[in-house]
C-alpha cells in the first residue's frame, strides 16, 4: 500500500476556498512529489451545507463546476493527483449513526457552528421548522462524511488531509475522523476577505494553542522590530485602517463621545460586547474557561452594588447589527436600564477605552487593545488571548464582581498586547501558487476560475431564497456588489 495525501474540495462555489484548497494542496504534494495527491469532492451527496442549505440543483452545478475546473489546473501543474466524486449513494451507505457520544457531540458542534454563523445566533432551541429540517439534514450528512472517510483512511495509509476551516458541518467530521485515525490534518482558511492565507497543522485556527504559538513564534522572529510593529498595528487601529481584519470601526467618528456618556458623574466601566455565536460552538478549549451569557452578565453587574461606585456603558461591537432577531429583543430590553451604545454607534471604541476607569471584555480583540492604551481590562470567560497575560482573566461573572468590589484588578504588562500585535501584524503563511488579486478576485497558479454566466444566472433565484432564509434584509441594497458579481463572476463582499 502507498503513501497518498488527500484533500476534500468542499464548498468550492464559495471563493476563495476552492483556490486556498488547491494552493496548499500543492505546497504539501510538492514536498512529497513520490506520493500521488488524491481530491474528494462532493457530487450533490451532502444533503445540506453551509454554501447550499437546501440542496439547490443550481448551486450544486457552481460547486461541481468549480472544482473540476480546478483540479484540471492542479492536475496540469501536479500530473500525479487523481480526483474522485462523493455521490449521495455513496454517503448512503455510510450512514450509521453508531458512532460514539463525544464523536456525535463534536459533529453537532459543527452543525451548530454553521448554523450559528447563517444566522448569527447561538440558542439552537428557537430554531423554526424549516431550520430544524436543515440541521437534520446537516447532521446526517456529517455522520456519513465521517463514515466514508473512516473507510478511506483504514484502507489507504494517508500522510496528510487538507480540510477548509474544520469548524463547520462539512469539515467538522473530517477532523474528528483525521483525529480518530491518528492522521495529520491540515487546515486552511484566510482573514481579510481572502488578503491573508492561513494554514494549521492538527490544531483549529480558532484554539487558544494556536493563537498563543503562533504570536509567540512572529514576536521572537521579529523581537527588535517588535515595538515598531506593535506601535503600527495599533495606529491602524485607531485611525479605522485595515489590518489583517475587517474594520469595523470604519462608521465611527473618531474622537466622539455620545454627549449622554460624557455627562455620566461616576467612574465608569466600559463593557464591550461580541458576538455570542463567534465563541459559542468553536470547541473545548474555549468552553473549558466557561461560556457565559453576555446579557445574563452584564445585568448582574449592573444590578450589583458596584452601581454604588461605577457608571455602566456597553458598547455593542458593530458586527453585532447582523445579530438574529432573538437576541436583538433582548439587548433592546437591556438597553431599558444601561446605557447602551448599538451597533452603528458613532462613539470611538478607542476614545471610550481612554475615556473610560475599566474596560470589561467578552472575546473581542479589543481587550488586547485597551492593555496597550493602558487601561485596566477584565476578560471574562474565553478569547484568541486568553493564553497571554493581557487582561485580569475570570471565568464568570461573579469572579469579575468580586474582582473589580476587592480592588485586584491590575494593569497587565504592555508586552503581552505588543506579542498578540506582532502576530497580526505580520503574517507567518506563505502559499506560493495563491494570489489575491483584489476583494472578490482570486488566482491559483495564475488562473481565474469561474463558471459560466449561464451558470450564475441559473442560481440568481436560488441565492436569493437561501439569503432571505438566513433573515437577510439588505439584499436590495447589495445589488450594487451583486450584479458586477453575476456580471464578472467575482464574489466581492464589500
């Protein structure tokens, strides 16, 4: 039996994961040119998935167009690689759900992490009948998914198995199997709208591990630049100039303070809130450190006896206006008793952190932030940092409390925020054969590869059902990306 590698081509109609796939594909196959690189690829076999909800034929047609298209070029470039179709008879036979409670728990992680992130939501109990269909649908394809790839590894000795993020229901399974078997998996994904390449080897992005080992590795490669770095990454901060992130701050005023949060007598203690479903279903490393309720929290501090002491302002992170219906009625019921900045806020993240005696922190990035500026943080619960000291860590709401009414909290060391810097601020991956050309616009070994505009137009109704499932309500105001986008065949966000 010969060694192989093999990559599974998921969600290629979604650029540029179809283009990141084939390019680390190729770094891995290029290492090893003696072993022969096989491609899985779905053929209309999964029954649900994050790019086809509802198993749409046209969309099927952009994903199986894609990949073949790409694999030709990969074949071109790398002769010994072969690709096989997944098709639903074949995950059929696969499906056995006789797996064990941690291997189903895992895969209903994924399930709900896809699901969360369609519709910004992380209470998978409010789910209507229609979304409870699509879960069913998503979970039993990642049981046949694991299935058939457990078959794959016990009869081919695998080297290395590049997977697409490994967080969501079409590549959760494929890493619990990897892990199973004792396989190397590799993952891949990219920040910035496609700008920046990522890749990870038996470890999630997302882990807490992968964090702190990587910022530890870019800060000593690049000690002696390493103020410089951190000093740049926070100006871009301040100034709402891209980093390897998405600005978020970009519609704030900077400088401004709402004039109610600068009438407040007291001290006070700046919350800053996130997405639940960002952290809710990503894995345990996050959960061992406690997943708690934002809004649930942040009631129990206002309505504690630091109120005595402390003013309350809770800025709303501006990804949160996308947030489902659910947990929008909730802040709306919050905002009856707190001073509550939305969303769309023009108040200054970084003019509130200085304006403010203590900053209190969720998972967002912010937290790192407000240590350089010099400000007290409490982080609460977990975050990409959590393994660095940069904030007074707690794992609870009560913890914070105690915290803040025994005056323990401490300015941790400004070096811990200018590491994590480092790490964003400089990019440590490399993939040779992948190019971002410009925001929607992708190349692998110096190929375009886009469908037919037939091909698009097919799938204009389809796209347009699965957005307004997802509770999208600005479809008509993105016709401005959309239209170029069926035009050229780009994926612009922006």
């Amino acid at each position: 039996m010969k060694n192989i590698n093999i990559s599974y081509l998921n969600l290629p109609a979604q650029s540029p994961s179809l283009e990141l796939n084939l390019s680390l594909s190729e770094k891995v196959h290029r290492d090893s040119l003696k072993i022969s690189h096989k491609f899985y690829m779905c053929d209309r076999a999964l029954s649900s998935c994050s790019v086809n909800l509802l198993k749409k034929k046209s969309i099927c047609d952009i994903c199986t167009f894609k990949a073949k298209k790409g694999f030709e070029i990969f074949n071109k470039r790398n002769p010994n690689s072969e690709l096989i179709k997944i098709s639903k008879k074949d995950l059929l036979k696969f499906f056995k759900n006789n797996l064990s409670k941690e291997i189903k728990d895992e895969l209903m992680l994924g399930v709900h992490s896809t699901i969360g992130s369609q519709l910004r939501l992380d209470n998978m109990d409010i789910l209507n009948k229609k979304w409870r269909k699509i879960k069913e649908n998503m979970y039993s394809s990642s049981v046949s998914l694991y299935n058939f790839f457990d078959k794959v590894l016990k009869t081919n000795k695998v080297n290395n198995f590049i997977i697409f993020n490994g967080r969501l229901s079409c590549a959760r399974p494929l890493v619990c199997v990897s892990k199973s078997n004792n396989i190397n998996y590799k993952l891949f994904d990219a920040t910035n709208n496609g700008q920046i390449p990522m890749y990870s080897t038996n470890e999630m992005f997302h882990s807490i591990n992968f964090e702190k080992k990587n910022a530890l590795r870019t800060y000593v490669k690049f000690y002696k630049e390493s103020k410089t770095i951190a000093s740049e990454y926070m100006r871009k901060k301040l100034n709402s100039i891209k980093t390897n992130d998405k600005v978020y701050t970009k519609n704030q005023i900077k400088g401004h303070i709402d004039i109610k949060i600068r009438s407040l007598k007291k001290p006070i203690i700046s919350i800053y809130s996130s997405s639940d479903d960002e952290y809710r279903f990503i894995g345990s490393d996050w959960a061992q450190y406690g997943l708690v309720d934002q809004i649930d929290g942040i009631f129990s501090l206002i309505n504690s006896d630091l109120s005595k002491k402390y003013d309350f302002v809770v800025k709303m992170h501006p990804n949160q206006k996308k947030m489902h219906p659910s947990i929008k009625k909730r802040y709306a019921e919050l905002s009856k008793h707190v001073n509550l900045l939305l969303p769309d806020n023009k108040t200054d993240t970084y003019s509130l952190i200085n304006f403010s005696k203590l900053i209190i922190n969720f998972c967002s990035t912010v937290g790192a932030e407000a240590n350089y500026l010099r400000k007290p943080v409490i982080q609460i619960g977990a975050s990409r940092f959590r393994a660095l000291p940069v904030a007074n860590y707690v794992s609870s709401i009560e913890d914070a409390i105690n915290l803040i009414r025994n005056n323990k909290i401490k300015i941790m060391p400004i070096r811990a925020s200018i590491v994590y810097f480092c790490y964003h601020g400089k990019t440590q991956f490399k993939l040779d054969s992948y190019k971002y050309i410009e925001d929607g616009v992708f190349k692998y070994g110096g190929e375009l590869i886009k469908t037919s505009f037939f091909m698009r137009v097919s799938a204009v109704y389809d796209k347009y059902i699965q957005g307004r499932l997802r509770g999208d309500e600005v479809i008509l105001s993105k016709l401005y990306l959309y239209i170029p986008n069926l035009i050229f065949g780009t994926t612009k966000v922006k």
